[in-house]
C-alpha cells in the first residue's frame, strides 16, 4: 500500500491539480503548513467546480476551498461506532 499522500494548505489550486495528476487520487488530506495537523480535505470535484464557476483561480491556495468539516477516525473505534458514522 502507498503511503498517504498530504497537501498543504497554502499551496495553489494549479499545484493541488498537478498532485491528483501524478498520484492518480482524486482526493487529500489538507494539512498546516506551518503546524502539520490536519485541517482538511480537498477533492477533484471540489477543486474543478470552484475553478470552473471562478470562484477560486489556479494562484489562489487550496485553503480557499477545502473543506474543513470532516470526521476522525481511530483504529480503535468499534465498529458500530464506525457505521453509524459512516452512514451520515
């Protein structure tokens, strides 16, 4: 399995599009530039609609548009615990 691959929160748009490109995923984790944790998640989709409808350009940082709602999950959650969150 291939290590997971994190964006920083200051990197532009165009930077986040040439990543999804050469790993082939279509979603990251965002994290602090400065900090490292973890502050959120960018997808393709996501990205392309904001470029699209010019709400964001390729220079703007990914910090723009990122979702910063997201759910932790440990290893050791029980699993029912697990489904009922994944269901939401």
């Amino acid at each position: 399995m291939k290590p997971a691959v994190f964006l920083k929160d200051n990197i532009a748009c165009k930077e986040a599009i040439g990543a999804m490109k050469s790993s082939s995923y279509d979603q990251f984790p965002v994290k602090h530039h400065e900090t490292g944790d973890l502050v959120g998640m960018l997808t393709s989709n996501m990205l392309m609609s904001k470029l699209a409808n010019k709400k964001v350009t390729g220079i703007e940082p990914i910090s723009k548009i990122m979702t910063k709602e997201f759910r932790n999950m440990s290893s050791d959650m029980p699993v029912s615990e697990l489904a009922r969150v994944l269901e939401r």
